[in-house]
C-alpha cells in the first residue's frame, strides 16, 4: 500500500518541481524592478490594451484632483462620528474634493439620509440595494442638525435612499430632519433631493411643507430610456406628477436634474441641470459616448430659453453640486425679503441679483 503510493505522488512532485522551474526561468528572462522603475527605453514600445475596450475613453476635462485639505479632512471625520452617510461618498460623486475642501463658507456636503441601503437598483446608481435594509435610526434628525450647525454653511443639501419598505417611504422621518436644521441654524437654507414616496401624493406634501426651502427631485433621463435606466418603481410620468404636486401644494422652489423637454416647464419646475453620467463600476450601465463642454454650454442655452429660472450645465454638474447653489441662495433669500415686504405693504423691486424696496 506505501509503495503504491509512493508510486503515485512521486511523478505529480516531479511534475511540480518542472513547473516551479520554468517559472523561475520565465522570471529570470523578463523585466527586473528596475525596468518597471524606469520605464521602456524601446522607442515603439508594445501596446498592451487592459479591460473593456469598448468604452470610450475618460476625457481630460472630466478628471478630477485626489480631494485633500482641512475642510475636506473635517467634514468627513464628522459624517464619521455623528453616524451620517452622504451621497458625495456612496454615489462617488467626482465633485467630493471641489465641494468638500472649500473654506467655511463655500463647502458643501450632500447628506443621505435613513441609512446607505436602497430599497431600489437603478442601472446608474453605485448606492448599495436591498429589499430590508437596516431600521431607521431615531437620531439621525437630531445628529445631522448637529452636525450641519458645526460646519456654518448657509446652504445644505439632504438626500436620502429610497425606503419602499416604510409605509411612507420615510416622510416623517426626512422632514422632521429638515425641522431639527431650521430649529438649531434657522439661517441654513435648506434644499431637499426626495425619493418619489411611490407616487403618494399627502407624502409629498408632507415633505413640501415641512419649512425646507428647495424640494429637488430628479428625473434622471428621458422617458423613453427611463425604463431600462431606472428602476421599474421610478416612473417618469410619476416624477412630473411628484414635482407638480410639490410646487402646487407650497414648495418655494423646485428643482430636478438632467431631463431635457417641455414636460418640465408644464410642471412648473424652477431649476434644472445637466451633467455627465459617469460609470460607477462595471456593473452599471456603460456610458454611450462623453459630451463636450461645448454640448453642455448649448443645452444650457435651449434651458433658458425655455424660462428656468436657473439652468446649471456643465460635465462635472450634479443635482446637488455648489456651483448652482450660490445663485439659488441668493433667488432664496430674494424670495423671502419679497415675502415679507409684501406681508408689510412695501413694494419689491428686483433688479435680478438683489432685492431692493422701494
């Protein structure tokens, strides 16, 4: 019995060390450290192609610097020791160190609200799905309060997951966040980027009333690709209905992002912008070619000749991204001194950056 198996295994060692050997040589044939250190010296070298050659190629204009400095480095040891996910992170926005690494004034982070689990998969969106993620938790109001009165910005955007497996998609717990920012920094204008509650309308409203100051929802694409670009829930003709309802209930200003048409307008949307979809991983939809900035500066133009009141366009652009922000706060803080001159019987005059009263 031993030397039957002493028989076999003998040549499988043989055959182990023979491959060890030609390993060995293969190494000892190519290129040492040095050689990677410095670079081909072959004036052709060999072209070697890596990965999925059927995507076009990253354009200079759409990459973006490793984000570093004191803000940046602040803002994120807070989201990490109040809890708090934000969507710059989870949907690798290329925007993050631009956004985040501003001074006192200009940084803006986009806080995601009711966990970093959605209940949805659309086809674009890096954020990680599951049909039970975890339960809400009851701090997280008060938390990201805390957390945004900390940084003195005057301007925050919150977003948050889809929940369909809350029976109000999260409403209550979205607004009564949006409440805890106005009680502890009632100077913060406030701009909310919701789900789309499944269409429901009275949590809409609820979300539309609840003190914010921008109600943002997006509808991704056109119709005719929201069905293979979004998840089946998100219906195109839903999200006009949401961004309607908002405005026709109380919303101050709406706001939605990357849609092009007249669908928008008739819904009465204030504020729309478009921007590059960049491929998250290579499990999402491949991008089908990269626009020039050249593209995006003429469908900025075809926006305001629609009548927005703003339009931001550009291949870096996100829904919540600081460049429109500045603009809104001021249209913000118009609206407000228009409203109280008229509750006090004075006339406003706008001359489109101020307000003035005469």
């Amino acid at each position: 019995m031993l030397a039957r198996t002493a028989r076999t295994t003998a040549p499988a060692a043989t055959r182990a060390l023979a491959t060890a050997s030609k390993f060995a040589q293969r190494l000892a044939s190519g290129p040492s450290l040095d050689d990677f250190i410095r670079g081909s010296q072959d004036p052709e070298p060999e072209r070697v192609v890596l990965g999925n050659t059927s995507q076009p190629r990253l354009p200079e204009f759409l990459k973006t610097k490793i984000p570093t400095g004191p803000s940046y480095t602040k803002i994120k040891s807070d989201v990490r020791s109040l809890g708090l996910a934000t969507v710059c992170e989870e949907a690798r926005c290329p925007n993050i160190g631009e956004c985040w690494g501003g001074g006192k004034k200009e940084a803006t982070a986009t806080i995601m609200l009711m966990g970093d689990t959605c209940t949805r998969g659309c086809r674009f969106c890096s954020v990680s799905t599951s049909r039970a993620p975890a339960a809400l938790d009851p701090h997280e109001p008060e938390n990201t309060a805390e957390a945004i009165k900390r940084w003195g910005v005057g301007y925050i955007v919150l977003t948050s997951v889809d929940r369909d497996d809350l029976p109000d998609g999260g409403a209550a717990h979205f607004a009564e966040t949006v409440r805890k920012i106005k009680q502890r920094a009632p100077h913060i204008l406030v701009e909310a980027l919701t789900p789309d509650f499944q269409g429901h309308l009275p949590h809409v409203a609820q979300m539309a009333t609840c003190g914010l100051d921008v109600f943002a929802h997006n509808v991704e694409t056109v119709e005719r690709l929201t069905p293979f670009v979004r998840d089946r829930r998100a219906k195109y003709r839903q999200t006009l209905d949401v961004l309607k309802h908002a405005k026709a209930v109380g919303a101050r200003v709406t706001k939605t992002s990357i849609m092009l048409g007249l669908d928008l307008r008739d819904a009465d949307v204030d504020v729309v912008t478009f921007g590059q979809y960049m491929r998250p991983t290579k499990r999402h939809l491949k991008v089908h070619r990269y626009l020039t900035p050249d593209e995006f500066a003429r469908w900025q133009e075809v926006a305001e000749g629609m009548g927005f009141l703003y339009v931001a366009s550009g291949p870096l652009v996100r829904s919540s991204y600081k460049a429109g922000e500045f603009y809104l706060e001021n249209i913000l803080r118009n609206k407000s001194a228009e409203r109280r001159a008229l509750a006090s019987g004075l006339a406003p005059e706008v001359d489109g950056s101020s307000l003035k009263l005469s």
